[in-house]
C-alpha cells in the first residue's frame, strides 16, 4: 500500500476530529454510524456529513452502506492518524521513499527539521501473505477477535517496549525514538541485511558473533524466534545489528527449547550455503540452565504468564523467610546445647548396659549366618553358569543375522565401527559406469532374436488397423457430439453394439 501524505496539508480541523471519532466509535462497531461520528466528534449533521465526505474521497475512510450508512478506518486514514500525532511533537517533518516491504510492516525513511534521517515502520497486519496472525502471535490474549488495526497496534507498542529493553541493556538494535499508534520511529542503521551480502571477509567472525547473541538474549530470559538473515544487518565492518523483535518468546515458555535450535540451526545453514562455512560448534538449549537477568518479567514476553510470575513472587518471598528463620535458629541452637549435654551424660550410662546384652545374642546369630551363606554360594555357582549359556546363545544370533542388516544405518547387531564410513549401496546403473572407469568390462547381454512367420505378421498388421480404424470413429464421434447441447446424443449413451457396428462399415 502506497503512503502518500500531499493530503495532510488539506484536511482541516473538523476532518481530524471525524478520522478520531471513527477510530474511536471502531472500539464498539465495525462500521460506525454517521451519527454516532457527529455525537463523538462534537459537531452538527450536515458539517459532520461534508467532512466525512472529504474524508472519503482521500480514501481514508471505507463506506457500508448494506445494513445501516456506517464507515469504517482504512489503513491509510489510520497512517494519518499517527503521522499527525508525531508531526505535533517535531519528531517527524518529512516523509521519504519506501526502503522495505515485509509481511507484517512497511519500512520508509523520514527526517525531522535537522534533517535527521530515522526510519519509520508501519505494521500492516492483516495481509494476505500472514493471515494467521492471530494464531502464530498471543497479541489476543483472552480476547476471541479484534480489528486488523488493534492488532497493528499492539504489535506497535509490543516491538517498541522490546526494542526500549534491549537497547538500554547494551544489544546491538536501532534506537527506539517514538511510537504511536501502530508507528514506530527509531534510528537509520548503516548497513545491509545479510541476504545481500555476497562475500565475508572473516565469515568465522560473525559467526561467532551471531552465536554470541543468540546465548547473550538466552541470558536475559528471551529468544528472538525470528533469528534468520532477512532480520539481520551488517555494516561495512562487518558489525551485527539486529532488528525487527514482536515474534520474541520467554525462555520460560512451553516451546522454548524449539524455537532456540530453529534460531541456532537458521544460522548454521545459511552460512553453509551461502559463504560455505560450516560451524562446528554452536550453542545447545539442553546446556542453558537459568537466566541470569529476568527482562523477560519486565517485558512480560510470550510464554511469562502471569501465573509464573505469582510463582516467582512465591519463590523470593520463601527465599527471605527462609533467611530469617536461619537467623532466629542460630540463637535458639545455643540456649539448647546446654541442656541436651547433661541429658546426653544420662543417655551414655543406659546404653552402656544394653550393648553388652547385645553383644551375647550377636555370638548365637552369627553362627547361624556362616550356614547360610555356604548355601547361597552353591546357588550364585549355578546361576553364572547358565547366564554363560545364555551369553553364547546370543552371539550366536547375532552372527546369523549379519546378513539382514543394512549397514548403511546404526542397528544393534551390525559391527561397522562409528569413525570409519558406512558402506555405500549403489544402483545397477552406477555400477556400470563405475565399471566403465575401473577399465572393467561388464558382461553383455544377449538378446535372442524372435522369428515371426508371414501369417503372424499379417494378423499383427490387421489388429493394428482395426485399432486405427476404431480410434479414428471415437474421435470423430466425440468431435460431433461436443456441438450438440443435448447430453443423451453423447458417444457414452450409445450402446456398444451400435458402436461396434459402425466400426464394422469401415473395414
């Protein structure tokens, strides 16, 4: 969609008060009345009906007209809308060309009265390269349906509060100027994304650097989602920057561990393919035990709900309780001590007597035990020997399957070693070729030549025809029938024997 602004200088002040009583009366309505735009934007029938009007003919309002004369915000009139607010606060004065289209966003450069360059992102959600917004983001949370707009909007504040985190935290991002509404402003980053890059000059580097950041995000309790190299730039320094943030997840979420190998193995794969560098070692999410920031909780990221957070409240309010009665018992230990010592000199004496009592029954028992074990020695004997057989039966299974397994993969039974290379399987027409090269000649093979006598040859030559004959008649029947409208007159309604009839008069 292209944002073209000329008309902004042409909209006077009850033209603005309309687009906000729209945007207004769409929190309850889908189309918003002409009434109820009069009432909200404080003006009389007729002059709210011309500014409507006016309104209408830039394209910034949609008219339905089926049930009742209801308008409703197009994504034009609510550009305008956000571009007047950031106007009023001279963040924005001009309004460039178009630099990027994404699935969710366009991307235009714009500049304040210093002529600054920043960025300029407006989230279009709703398109239909992403449809499924609703079911790939939590932007709904418990509600059951909203506008394309709302949405927008959401993602809006959503982005702009990771990108707010993030930079104040010292990651490599744009810095977030403004936001309003579904627009956000932030800074012009020098360089280009990673798909447009051809060739690295230490591509080990910024491999090593992407890795870095992807743990570094896991650290403060986020992972990106998104991590591939259409939302990656470098500059001319071959120096990371990394954009575009409302898909990001808490490491606390369910499918955590997923999107992190996506992120890490989206990496791996485009430096193989593109700059043919293979990463050896790259980060696991299995290793990753506890953040060591919570910007997660700050942020309130997907997948933190708020029943973690109750939980985590539980957990550091246990933590200082459990502080403090360390304390209070450190200073009851030592009013107990002295009591438990004169009552201990007590408990010495009655053990004293009861030990050698016991010491006479234990003489008697251990007589009985030398017996018994004696006869669980004899049964241990007996049972090793028949594990043994049962050993050598086993070994004997397995080399008499040898020939069933396929090598090529890692079964039980099969002795290829895990450093030395899997047999390959070949086809037969790999086989010749390599027979070929190895200077091997393969066997030939002969082919009987078949004798037909005259009379065979005759009758073959006769079928063929009649096979000619009755392809012909079919086609010419179907090409008949296809003129006429009426479906019983088709060559499928005639019967057979009529069919066989008319083949017959050719021959």
């Amino acid at each position: 969609m292209k944002l073209d602004c000329k008309a902004i200088r042409y909209l006077s002040k009850d033209d603005w008060r309309t687009l906000v009583a729209v945007e207004m009366g769409m929190k309850n309505h889908e189309y918003v009345p002409v009434s109820l735009i009069c009432n909200i934007a404080n003006l009389r029938y007729g002059g709210g009906k011309k500014s409507i009007n006016n309104i209408h003919k830039f394209k910034l309002l949609f008219h339905d007209a089926r049930k009742y004369d209801g308008y409703k915000l197009t994504y034009l009139g609510y550009d305008y809308l956000g571009l007047k607010a950031l106007v009023s606060r001279d963040i924005i004065s001009f309004v460039g060309n178009q630099i990027g289209v994404g699935k969710e966003s366009d991307i235009y450069v714009v500049a304040n009265d210093k002529n600054e360059e920043m960025i300029l992102k407006l989230h279009r959600l709703g398109r239909v390269s992403f449809k499924t917004i609703k079911n790939n983001r939590d932007y709904l949370q418990h509600r059951k349906s909203a506008s394309w707009l709302y949405l927008s909007r959401l993602s809006a504040l959503k982005e702009f509060a990771y990108m707010k985190a993030l930079y104040d935290n010292g990651f490599p991002v744009p810095q977030p100027i403004d936001c309003n509404r579904h627009c956000i402003v932030m800074t012009r980053v020098k360089g280009y994304p990673l798909t447009q890059i051809v060739e690295l000059r230490h591509p080990r580097k910024v491999y090593s650097d992407l890795m870095n950041l992807i743990v570094r995000l896991a650290n403060y309790g986020l992972i990106h989602g998104d991590f591939n190299e259409f939302n990656i730039m470098i500059s001319d320094d071959e120096e990371i920057t990394l954009i575009d943030f409302p898909q990001m997840v808490s490491t606390s979420h369910l499918n955590a561990e997923y999107y992190f190998d996506r992120d890490v193995n989206c990496i791996r794969s485009y430096f193989e393919k593109r700059f043919n560098f293979i990463g050896e070692q790259y980060p696991k999410f299995s290793d990753y035990k506890q953040s060591l920031y919570n910007l997660d909780v700050l942020i309130s990221a997907s997948g933190f709900t708020k029943d973690l957070q109750k939980d985590m409240d539980d957990l550091t309010k246990e933590q200082d309780d459990d502080d403090e009665n360390e304390e209070n018992s450190g200073d009851e230990q030592t009013s107990t001590t002295n009591e438990n010592e004169s009552k201990d000199n007590k408990d010495n004496e009655d053990e004293d007597d009861d030990e050698e009592e016991e010491e006479d029954e234990e003489d008697d028992d251990e007589e009985d035990d030398e017996d018994v074990d004696e006869e669980e020695e004899e049964d241990e004997k007996v049972d090793n020997g028949q594990m043994k057989k049962k050993d050598d039966g086993v070994k004997e299974i397995t080399k008499n399957m040898k020939g069933l397994v396929n090598n090529n993969r890692n079964f039980k039974f099969s002795d290829v070693n895990e450093y030395e290379p899997a047999p390959i399987v070949l086809r037969k027409e790999f086989i010749d070729e390599m027979n070929v090269l190895e200077n091997v000649q393969a066997e030939p093979v002969v082919e009987e030549d078949v004798i037909l006598d005259e009379e065979a040859l005759e009758a073959e030559r006769k079928r063929e025809q009649q096979v000619r004959i009755a392809n012909r008649v079919k086609k010419q029947l179907t090409k008949s029938q296809k003129t006429r409208v009426s479906a019983r007159n088709t060559a499928k309604s005639r019967s057979r024997t009529e069919v066989k009839n008319h083949i017959n008069a050719f021959i």
